[in-house]
C-alpha cells in the first residue's frame, strides 16, 4: 500500500519551481499579500483554452497593454478585440469574452464576483473557467481540471478507463486532494506538475514530488496514461476564397456573420464550405485560381480552400463586402486561414 500523495509536497514543489508567467502572482508575491487580478486570471483562462501557454504569452501581454482592466474591454470596439485576437483561433471565444467584459463592467460594477456560481452565469464561463478564477484569483477551494491535471490523476491512481468517460473518476480524485490551505496555488501547482514533470511523453518521473504516490509509477505504465478513446476521422471540406484589390491598393474584406465559424472576424468573400462549393464572388472580375490552396485544419473538420485573385477598377461596385484602403488593412488582422489564403496571393519578399 503506498501512502497518498500529500497536497503539501507538492506546494513545497511549487514555491521552487512555479513557472513564471505573465498573467500569474508567483507563490512569494502571494506569501507577500500581492493578490491576483481576477480580470487578467479570466483572461488568460480564456485565451488558454485549448491553446498552449507559448501562443498566448503574446496576445495576453498585447491586450493587458491594450486594455489593462476589464472596463477598458467592455469599452473596446468590437472590430479592434477581434483584430487583436487573430490568429489565436476559437474566435467564439474572443466575442463572449466581449460579453462577459461587458456584463461584468454593466453589472457587477467592473468586478468579477467572487462566488463560483455567479460567475458561472457570466457568458463564456463554464465550469472549468468559474473553479479557475474561484481558486487562483479568490482562493476558493474550488477544483480545477485540465489536461494536465487528468493526466497526472490518471498516473497518480493508475486510471485504465479512456478519456472522455475517464473525466468524473479523474475529477473526483482531484477534488479529493484539493486542500483548504493554499487552494490558488495548488491549482496552479498540479497544472505546472503536468505540464513540466508530469508530461505526455518520457515523463521525469524521478523529479517528481509524488512519485512515491504514485500506482502508475509502481506499476510501470505512467507512459501509457491517460488512455484516451480512440478519435473519429475529421472529414475534409473545400471552399473558394476570393481576393480582390482596387486598383489604389484598397482590399475587398467582409466581417463574418456573428454566429458560425470564425464568426465575427474580418475575412475575405467566400463561397459556402462543403463537399461541393458553388462560385460566389463578391464583384465582377476576371478572377485568376491560384495552383496551391490554403488548407486549415479546425476541431471538426480540415479546410482546402482554392483562392482566386483579381485586380478591379476603382468604379466597380461589390454585390458583397466593402473596399478597405491599403492603409488601414493588415494581414495581422485576419484569422488564421484568411491569412493563409493572403500569403499565397503575396508571398513575402
């Protein structure tokens, strides 16, 4: 029988080897009463869901540099929070953080609230964001898991059953370790356990606060966990994205409906994507079909988009989208796959 892993090993772990990251209070600032802004906690939860830490070190510093407290995003404009987040995909994220900034500054006087259920209630907060922000930014002994707190559960207590249907028998372990004491970091903790010791291929065991804890390590299977269930086949979709310039240099760009993919964001005219994609372009032109095409991948499906290009006159109306002058447009702006579709058209020099 091994003696249960102890939360207070590993908070000795962390006070050494606690990442540095922007958006966190570091275990001694804390010991020091410097306490985390709920706002810039909620925000890098927001930009970390299913993304990893490395792509959004950027884009957080950018828009606490932008808008350094929630009622500077609830007074943004729509176009420039979703320009700057470009590029960061699941734009869905990016408008109902909009909202949520918005409902915050509107109705709880531009305070998150603290209890766990009302943030719930705030648009794209969900389960997972509402304990993170409980327990990092208030303290709350709330439980809080990602995919790298599954995955240390998993080892920690040899868990055979594959994720998905794993989740509530890794999830009850976890709550079952959260302590009283200390509850932000050790939260912080077990994510920083996994995502440094702990991780998906050749874990370091042997730096590890609780391998003596640890089923999978005695047991020699910690590599193979977690299992994950096999995944079904991304089916592949095809579309048309049309490029048109002016002839003084201005672009022809469409913001995207507000529901449905990329919703919200700036792009080019397009076709509809499906296994069969009729012509649709925005103006009359004698349209040019590059030989590459821009191909994307999203959770659900891939994307291979044919991308046509064509230079207008100035008098030529659109029946779709409006002409931006060159000055005002950036590539930076676009979602990823527009962008893609743009550095076909105009490799860079």
């Amino acid at each position: 029988m091994r003696d249960p892993a102890d939360p207070a090993d590993l908070l000795d772990w962390y006070d050494r080897h606690a990442r540095v990251m922007p958006w966190r209070v570091g275990p001694q600032d804390r010991r020091n009463g410097v306490r985390p802004d709920p706002y810039r906690v909620w925000l890098s939860e927001i930009m970390l869901q299913q993304t990893t830490v490395a792509a959004v070190r950027d884009y957080f510093v950018k828009f606490t540099t932008l808008w350094p407290r929630v009622t500077d995003l609830a007074a943004a404009a729509d176009a420039d929070v979703m320009a700057a987040w470009a590029g960061l995909g699941y734009y869905a994220r990016a408008r109902n953080l909009l909202k949520c900034a918005r409902v915050v500054a509107s109705d709880h006087g531009g305070r998150f609230p603290e209890n766990h259920d009302q943030l719930l209630t705030l648009p794209g907060i969900g389960p997972y964001t509402a304990a993170a922000i409980s327990a990092i930014a208030f303290d709350a002994p709330e439980t809080v898991v990602d995919g790298n707190v599954e995955r240390v559960m998993a080892r920690l207590y040899d868990e055979h059953t594959p994720l998905p249907a794993a989740k509530p028998i890794l999830t009850d372990h976890a709550r079952a370790l959260t302590p009283q004491h200390r509850p932000g970091d050790y939260a912080q903790a077990v994510m920083d356990l996994g995502a440094t010791i702990c991780t998906p291929r050749k874990p370091a065991c042997g730096l590890c606060p609780w391998r003596s804890s640890c089923v999978a390590w005695a047991n020699g299977t910690a590599a193979e966990l977690p299992r994950k269930s096999p995944k079904k086949k991304k089916p592949t979709r095809l579309g048309i994205a049309y490029l048109a310039r002016r002839v003084d240099g201005a672009w022809l760009l469409e913001t995207r409906p507000e529901k449905g993919l990329l919703g919200g964001m700036l792009g080019w005219p397009g076709s509809d994507w499906s296994d069969a994609p009729e012509d649709a372009p925005p103006i009359r032109a004698e349209w040019r079909e590059l030989s590459e095409e821009a191909r994307h991948t999203f959770t659900h499906f891939h994307l291979r988009l044919r991308v046509r290009t064509a230079l207008v006159p100035m008098d030529r109306e659109p029946q779709r989208g409006t002409f931006r002058p060159a000055e005002d447009f950036s590539p930076a702006d676009l979602p990823t796959v527009m962008r893609k579709a743009f550095d076909l058209a105009h490799p860079a020099k």
